[in-house]
C-alpha cells in the first residue's frame, strides 16, 4: 500500500467516511433530519467531484492489482453516486411523514453505495464478493426500514432470504472457479481460461463454476426464472427504497458482470452466451406480460424493472454473440452502459412520482391514485408521462436511444443475437400498453372525491428536476447525448483492450 | 469425463452422508420403550420442562450481533500484537482507525438506546 493507491481510492474512503460523518452527527445530534441530509446532499457532491478529479489521472491498478481505477470504474461511481443523490433527495418527503429516522437511512444507503463502489473497480473474485456483500446487506436493511409495516418486513425477509441464497450459490461458483485456475486476480483468471482448447469441451468443475456463477448473477440482476423476489420485495418496501433498488443493486450486478464476465471469463465466452441470449428473451417478454396485468403501480414497475434487465441484457448479448475483435462486441458494451444510465435516471423519476403522490400516509400505489392526476396536479402528471414515455422508449426520450443502442448492436452482432433485436422491439411495442395505461389513468378519469392536494417538498422537485432534465437532455441535447456515448465509449474499450490483449 | 465421475461421486457421497448420520443415530440411539428417563436428552440431569419451541427475546440477538463484532475484533488484534514490532506507527494508526469505527457502531448502538434492556 502507498500513497498513490490511497489516492486512487480516495472516492470510496470518501463515501465510507461520510457514512460514519452522519452516524456520528446523529449520536450528537439526534432527530435533526435537515443536518444528515444537508451533509449527505453535499458530500455526495464532494464525491462525485472527487471521482471526476481521480479519474483524469491514468488508469492504474492498486494494492497489488486487486482494485482499478480506470474510466470504467469512474463512469460507474459517478453513475451510483447520482443514484444516491436523487434516492437521498426524493427520501424525506416519503420517511418524514412516516416517522422515519433520515440518518440511519442515508448512512445505509451510503455504505451500499460504497459496496457499488467496490465492485465498479474490482479486480479480484474475493473483493468482487466482499463489495457484492456490502452492497447487498445494507438493501436488506433499507427494505424493511419501514419496520411497523408488514408488507415492508414481508418484503424485506424474502428479498434477504432469496438475496442470502443466490450469495452463497455465487460464492460457492467463484470457489470452483478459482479451484479451476489457482488464482483470485482477474487478470490471471482470464490468462489461465486463455490457454484452454477452446475447441474442446470444458471440463465440468469449470463448466459447473460457470452455471453457479451465472445462476447466482441472474438472481442479482433479477432475471427470469430468478426474479420471483422482485415484485414482493419492490412492492412492499417504502417507495424511494423501491426506487433505489430497482437501480443501484442492478446497476451494481451488471458491473459485475462487466468485471466477471466480460473480463475474467471472456476466453470461454462461446460457453456463456447462448444462456445469456435465452434468459435475454424470456426475461423481456415475461417481465412485459405479467407487468400487463398488475393494478399496483410499484408492481407493474418492478415487472417492468425485470422486462429493463432483459433489455440490458441484450447489449451484453450482442458483445458476447459478436467474433472477437469485431466492432459489435464493443457497441454491445458501449450499449449496456448507455442504457444504465438513461435506465437509472427515468426509472428513479417515476418512482419518485409515486412517493410524492404518497407523500399522506395512507395512500397506496395503486392505480387508482392516478385518476384525474392531469387536473390535481398537472406537473406531477407530465412528469410521470415523461418518464412513462421514456420507459416505454419513445424518442425524443433517453429511453429511445438506450433501446436504439442496444438493439442497433444486437443486430450488428447478427446470427442469433439478431433474433433477440426483434424480440426486444416487439416488447417494447407490448410494453406501451401498460405504461400508457397510467397516462390514461392521469389524464381522462376523475379524480376520486376523497382525493388531496398533493404536497411536495423543495428537495423532491430538486430531485425530480435532476432526473427530468437528464431523461431529456440525454435524449434531446445533442452534446448530452454524445458526452454520455463517448464516456460509455472509453469504458467500455478498456474491457475490450484488456481482453484483446490478455 | 473422469472430472464428470468427480462429481457425480462427491453428489453421491454428499447425499449418501445425509442418510448415513441419520442411520447410523438410529441405530446406535437406545430406544428403551419402559423407562421414561432413559429417553430424555440429560439422562441424569434434572426434569426438563417446558417447550422446546419456546419463544427469545428480540434483545439477546443484538447482544449476539455486537458480541460477534468485537469477538471478530479481538482476531484481528491478536495477529496484528504478532507483528507490532515491523508495523509500529502505521500499524498503531490502522489499528486507531478499526477500532475506532467499531467503538463508533457501538456508541450509535448505545445512544439509540439498544443496550438498555427492555
């Protein structure tokens, strides 16, 4: 350990420490909310300026290469930490009134962020793991924070209970595969697996090291036939930990996939691809169907949240599918980092739209809330139909182009990957159902007679306004648009460079 | 394909363990149908009573959960004793900073009134 790799690290020592800033200011000062938001709200600022300083440095590898800090792990940092930032925003208006403390759940929040962190720049199986754990653990917590609420302890048991599970089947793969090749660096891994014929068949330890692994992924990401603890766990969790865990763990997972997968166990991707292509499709189409039939907003999202994972599913598709070297491999990659962002953005919008709504306690997530939106609060309302239409991939949205992206490299790839291209635009087609269903809802009933004002707080619209501004600007801005392409672009070469070259 | 057989043998041994214990427990266990203290688990101990499904209180598991924190802790500082001599300074100050965010969980643990026992 020296100073420079201090340095390089210094954004997620940052982050942990100013978990602790709050555990501390809450042990002097208690019950004042408006001081560990104001100081997460800041520090995450501080943060994500400290990412961007670090990452204009070059790209080197610390502590005896177990951890990097090159582009892409700065454009996942950054990413995580404005995830953190508008969940920390769009919070208090949904705890307050429920008598729910602000410090415990930004100190949580940080410390999961902080595992994201971990694993965005991980170069080794054991601190992949250790950053897995962290990141996961604190979800726990923050699903049955609402802990007078039934549905929140349901919710919150089942996700630890299935999240617990997938963690030791993952472990237990990582173990096989280190068995495998002698090594936890990836590096080494990604050497060892070279060497092997690949014209033959792998040997089963490997191949076994393989399934656990992507079993144990597929619950992260929540892909089909692994997702069964998504909807209760979204559903019963309070809505901006909803919002939070629709994207930050996911995000998270697919970082480590980016690590894993596309790095370690790139030399023996023709064994992984033709399952990732298969859980692709159904994940899309099944998570579109059931989404069809839920009256729960939180629910049809959380369907629809598991029809996104299979869409950015297709981007790593279309690298895997594509030969070596070619330009797909990277447009596939370059394609799941693009949709990421503009996922996490609209995403987080909608359902902050929904804790607003539930800003009285005692309203639900039902469809219904929606009636007559258009006439009680029309912001509320066109906002929740740009992030609708976003969803639903609708240009000039940033959920345009991120399908665009994806499937444009699904198609580039060809061979059967091209078939998941027309599965996605035919999802997307199905999905503009359900989502405008709720525009339907907003805009042509009538309100309920019981119905209140809806009252908002200014962190909420500054939260709302972050994640409005970036699902049209990413779509509309053409300087947006490209910034994000060419960061996605540089992070995703440093994977390919490095798997070219050994 | 003999690393196939590998693994089929290890299922097979693990599975085969499950039913061997069991069996093995079953046969060696003294079933005497007359005599009711030879069948309790202290045979010479005093009468249990009660039941075995008897609820905890919520309490002890956050004792448990803290008691694990600082057993973890003393682990650590037994090896990092070993080698005080080579670390010195440096060591002193990251020893400062582990013990310092666990006193920190536990001084939370304590102001939000977790070790007040109710």
């Amino acid at each position: 350990m020296t100073e420079t790799d201090l340095v390089a690290i210094s954004p997620l020592i940052f982050v942990i420490a100013l978990a602790m800033l709050i555990i501390v200011a809450d042990i002097i000062w208690p019950d004042r909310d408006d001081i560990s938001t104001g100081l997460t709200v800041a520090g995450l600022l501080v943060g994500a300026g400290l990412t961007v300083l670090v990452a204009q440095s070059e790209a080197r590898e610390i502590f005896a290469g177990a951890y990097v800090v090159d582009p892409l792990t700065s454009f996942l940092d950054v990413l995580f930490l404005a995830i953190a930032l508008v969940t920390v925003l769009v919070a208090p208006d949904y705890l307050r009134p429920r008598g729910l403390p602000m410090a415990e759940f930004t100190a949580t929040l940080l410390f999961a962020i902080s595992g994201a962190m971990l694993i965005s720049g991980s170069r080794d199986l054991l601190v992949l793991f250790l950053g897995l754990e962290l990141l996961v653990l604190p979800g726990y917590m923050l699903a049955g924070y609402a802990k007078r609420d039934g549905y929140s302890t349901e919710g919150a048991i089942k996700y630890f209970l299935l999240g617990s599970f997938s963690s030791a089947i993952f472990l237990f793969g990582l173990a096989l595969t280190w068995g495998f090749t002698g090594t936890t660096r990836i590096r080494e891994v990604a050497a060892s697996l070279a060497q092997l014929d690949t014209a033959s068949a792998l040997a089963p330890a490997l191949l076994m090291g393989l399934a656990l692994l992507t079993t144990g992924v597929a619950f992260k990401i929540a892909a089909v036939p692994f997702h069964y603890w998504t909807p209760d766990a979204y559903q019963g969790s309070p809505t901006p930990v909803t919002g939070y865990l629709s994207v930050g763990p996911k995000v998270a997972a697919f970082a480590l996939i980016l690590r894993l997968f596309v790095e370690a166990l790139a030399p023996i991707k023709a064994d992984w691809t033709p399952v990732v292509i298969v859980l692709a499709a159904i994940t899309m189409t099944l998570g579109n169907l059931v989404a069809l039939t839920q009256d729960n907003v939180k629910r049809m999202l959380a369907y629809s949240s598991i029809a996104h994972t299979g869409y950015i599913m297709v981007g790593l598709a279309a690298y895997a599918g594509a030969p070596v070297g070619s330009e797909a491999e990277r447009a596939g990659l370059e394609g799941l980092l693009f949709y990421s962002v503009a996922y996490a953005f609209m995403n987080l919008g909608a359902f902050a739209i929904v804790s607003a709504l539930q800003h009285r306690r005692g309203v639900t997530s039902q469809i219904e809330t929606f009636a007559g939106l258009g006439r009680r609060a029309p912001w509320a309302a066109i906002l929740m139909t740009l992030f609708l239409l976003s969803l639903t991939g609708i240009p000039p949205t940033a959920g345009f182009f991120a399908k665009a992206y994806v499937v444009l490299a699904a198609v580039q790839a060809g061979g059967w990957v091209s078939v998941l291209a027309v599965i996605a635009v035919l999802n997307a087609a199905a999905a503009a159902f359900y989502y405008l269903r709720v525009v339907v809802f907003m805009f042509m009933r009538d309100p309920p007679e019981t119905a209140r004002p809806v009252l908002t707080g200014t962190m909420m619209r500054a939260g709302l306004a972050i994640t409005a501004v970036m699902t049209i600007f990413i779509g509309l801005v053409p300087p947006v648009t490209s910034g994000v392409i060419e960061f996605a672009r540089v992070a995703a070469e440093v994977l390919l460079v490095r798997t070219a070259g050994g | 394909m003999t690393g196939l057989w590998y693994i089929l043998g290890f299922a097979f041994a693990g599975i085969s363990f499950v039913f061997l214990t069991i069996g093995v427990s079953w046969l060696l266990s003294h079933r005497h149908k007359g005599d009711r203290h030879k069948g309790l688990p202290y045979e010479s101990g005093i009468d249990t009573y009660g039941d075995t499904w008897g609820r905890f209180g919520l309490s002890f598991y956050i004792y448990a959960l803290l008691f694990v924190a600082f057993d973890i802790e003393v682990i650590f500082i037994y090896l990092w004793a070993l080698v005080f001599r080579d670390v010195l300074v440096g060591g002193l100050v990251s020893m400062a900073i582990f013990v310092g965010i666990l006193l920190l969980g536990l001084g939370y643990a304590w102001r939000k009134g977790v070790l007040t026992w109710r």
